[in-house]
C-alpha cells in the first residue's frame, strides 16, 4: 500500500499583514513597513521598504510606492516600483509608472502609465534601507 506525503503549502501561502489600514480610515504621510502592508481605505503619500502592499478592493492610494512584491485590486495613483512582482487584478485601476522584474496584469485592469520591466542581469536594483530609496544600476 503506498503512502503519499501532504505537500507543503507554506511556500506558496502569503502571511497574513502585520499593518492593515482599514475601510472607512484615511491616512497621509510616509510609511516604512516591515512586512506586509494592507490598504483598504485611502493613503496618500509615500510607501518605502515595504515587503509585500496590498490594495484591496476598497483601497485608493495616491501615493509613489517602493516595495518588494505588490498586489493591487483596488486603485493607486502614483508609481510602482518593485523588486519582484506587481500583480494587478481584475477591476483595479492603476494610473502611473511601474517597473518591475516580472509585471502580472489580469484582463478587465485599467492600466495608465509606463511598463518598465527589469532583467536579471543586466539590470539590478536594490533596496537602499538607510536611505529608504532603491538605487539602480544598469549595465551596458
């Protein structure tokens, strides 16, 4: 009789955020979040050193965002700029640039702005965490 082993979800579920801004609640300034950040209600200003954002549904942020790895359902106004992954779900509205390694867009996104795709390789970025600012370089 063979016996097969459950395979590890860990992986591939995404932790629960450590800072959640709720519906209904409205915030302006500068955040640096260790962790995942959650919107859903309205932010404006600046998101720096931030590992994961999530815009939810009910989310509008008018804000410049710098982070690892962004998920946005709701609506941003105002740039990207990611390390890894900016997913843009189905409904949501995002009016600025974004550059990022690897940019998922599902159909039924509005989407207004410019697409900078980074390689790896050839192209590094890396998150300045004393300054709070990424730092590029590009090889020619």
């Amino acid at each position: 009789m063979m016996k097969f082993r459950p395979r590890a979800q860990a992986a591939e579920e995404t932790p629960p955020p450590n800072t959640v801004i709720g519906v209904g609640s409205s915030l302006r300034g500068t955040l640096m979040v260790s962790g995942t950040l959650r919107i859903d209600g309205e932010f404006e200003g600046d998101i720096l050193n931030c590992e994961r954002l999530e815009v939810g549904e009910h989310g509008l942020m008018r804000a410049d965002i710098e982070v690892r790895d962004a998920v946005v359902r709701g609506r941003v106004q105002g740039n990207i700029r990611a390390l890894g992954v900016v997913e843009m779900k189905s409904g949501s509205r995002v009016e600025g640039d974004v550059t990022a390694l690897s940019v998922v867009m599902e159909a039924g996104v509005f989407f207004a702005g410019r697409c900078t795709m980074l390689e790896s390789g050839s192209e590094s970025v890396e998150l300045g965490m004393d300054a709070g600012r990424y730092r590029e370089t590009v090889r020619s």
